[in-house]
C-alpha cells in the first residue's frame, strides 16, 4: 500500500534502518563479528558471573558468514 510522506529530517541513524513506505526486501550493509570468552559481555547493575576456566574459539572454517559485496 503506497505511503505519502511529508518533510523529513533525518540528523544521525547509527548502527539502524530507516525506511519508508512499501519495503519489499531490506538486506544488510555491513557485517561484523564478535568473540568474546565467557561471561564477558553481559550487563546489568548486579551482575555474578562465576566461571571455571573459560577459552574461547576463534578458528572461523568458512571464512565468509555473511557476504555483502553485492548488496551495494
């Protein structure tokens, strides 16, 4: 269903998507990667994290999880 859309200001997005009207297909357009041990990235006010002894996995056997080159 078409949408009519007034005056926009749009002053910072970061790290979102913004679109308007009709969206048939929304594809990313960076990608990034994250290792972390165990316990690391959790938050909150009390947080307890009690861990033995903790490694974490950083070998990557496919080396492309979420291609972008095309998505220009």
């Amino acid at each position: 269903m078409p949408a009519i859309i007034g005056p926009v200001s749009i002053t910072s997005v970061g790290g979102g998507v913004v679109t308007f009207g009709d969206t048939f297909y929304v594809s990313p357009k960076s990608a990034a990667k994250t290792a972390s041990g165990s316990g690391s990235l959790n938050t909150g006010n009390f947080v307890n994290t009690n861990n033995g002894i903790s490694g974490t996995n950083t070998l990557d056997p496919d080396l492309f999880d979420q291609n972008i080159a095309a998505n220009a």
